[in-house]
C-alpha cells in the first residue's frame, strides 16, 4: 500500500539522518525516497508484498544500475546501502502505526 506523500518524504529524512549516523556518512534524502519510490513499483509490479529485504535490493541494483544518474559504478549506491535504507524503512512504518510483514 503506498504511503501518504507527506508521510513517505517525513520518512525519508528519518532514515536518511538515522543511516547517515550509524554509516558516518552522509546519506542524502533523496536517495531514501527513491529506494521507497521505486521498492513500491517493484512490489505492485510483482504483485509480492512480502518480498524479502535481499531479493528487493538486488531488483533495485538492476533498475538503478540503468539509470546514468544514479552513481551505482562509484560505489556510492551499493546493494548493501539499498538493503539498509529498507531496514531502516521497516522501523519508520512501525513507529508510524503500518508496520509490514516481509519474509526473512
């Protein structure tokens, strides 16, 4: 279920600023908000809601890794920085009362 775009932007700078601390890096809000963008089309896309963290990452790389502005040969997006941000979005929809259910 898409968020609220009010709630999916407060979302995305809470992760980006909870990732930037724990990386010691800074991770801008953009980057979140596009994982979160382009995380929904892949679940409507596949019609799995439940998708694992892993599986999703790597569908994201491949997306991403198309995309000429998203600095994925740098290694500033990684499949590991993907997989983080969605952690870090599974906190942020439980605090925000619509926790989801992804298989492990």
């Amino acid at each position: 279920m898409p968020l609220d775009p009010k709630l999916a932007g407060e979302g995305a700078d809470w992760i980006a600023e909870m990732l930037s601390d724990e990386l010691e890096s800074f991770i801008p809000a953009e980057l979140c908000d596009l994982v979160m963008e382009a995380e929904q089309k892949v679940r409507e896309d596949t019609g799995d809601q439940r998708m694992p963290h892993d599986e999703m990452a790597k569908r994201l790389m491949v997306i991403f890794e198309a995309d000429p502005d998203i600095p994925t040969q740098q290694g500033a997006v990684s499949e590991y920085l993907v997989r983080e941000i969605l952690n870090w979005e599974d906190e942020f929809l439980t605090m925000a009362g619509a926790p989801r259910n992804v298989r492990r």
